[in-house]
C-alpha cells in the first residue's frame, strides 16, 4: 500500500548523518541522493517502500505536522533500544522510551523520537517477547 514516506528537511547533510546509521540497523541502504534529497531502501526492488528526506520541491521552509509520525517496522526489541540510541547520539529527542505498550497489544514494542527537524518517527516491533522472569 504505501509506496513511499518522505518528510521535509532543513538540513539535507545533517538529516543523512541521523538516517544513515538508523537505516543501516534495518538492512535499509542509501537508495538515491543528490543536492535535494535521499532516499534509503532497497536498491535491488524498486517496488519496496522508500523513505525520503527531502528540501521541500515547493522552495518554502520544511514545516511539521502534529499528528504526523513514521513508523519503522523492527524485528527485534533489542534493535528498537539501539536505534532510539543512535537517534538521540544523532541529535534526535525522545517523544517515548523503549518499551511495550500493552494498549496496542501483547507484544507492542515501540519508542518514538524526533528528528534534528522535528519530525516524529516510532520504531515498533508487534511481536517482541517479554523477558522471562525468575521463579520466586
């Protein structure tokens, strides 16, 4: 269904130095760039979705939508730790820890952030495990 998700930037070198290592830790790559945007996915199949950081075509300011979010499917609750890591190290903000959200299901995993433009994106798994606790 969704064939694309781009949101707009400020600062095109700064937005590639947050995404790349985001991107690398869910086997995404550098797909496309040049002077007004990049795009990470998979080079071997176009048709897989694609998610773009762009200068806004129309020239104007990149601005953001409240109640706009990207969320970035992720096998694993480990990797959804790490990844809220590196966006903060990248000059992200937290919008939402690491850690299950029950209100969305059993294993609903997520943590959200913001890029350095402010755009809000989560990192969710919806079949993490919860860690075992030791008999008492």
């Amino acid at each position: 269904m969704i064939g694309y998700t781009m949101v707009g930037t400020t600062d095109l070198r700064r937005a590639e130095r947050f995404y790349d290592p985001l991107m690398a830790l869910i086997g995404q790559e550098r797909c496309y760039c040049d002077e007004q945007v990049a795009s990470w996915g998979r080079r071997d199949d176009d048709r897989a979705p694609r998610f773009f950081a762009c200068y806004p075509f129309d020239g104007n300011k990149a601005s953001i939508g409240n109640g706009t979010m990207t969320a970035f499917l992720v096998e694993r609750a480990d990797v959804i730790e790490r990844m809220f890591e590196i966006a903060l190290e990248q000059g992200g903000r937290s919008e939402g820890t690491p850690g299950f959200r029950p209100q969305y299901g059993d294993g609903f995993y997520a943590a959200y952030v913001r890029d350095p433009d402010g755009n809000k994106l989560a990192f969710v798994c919806y079949d993490a495990k919860k860690p075992l606790t030791p008999d008492a």
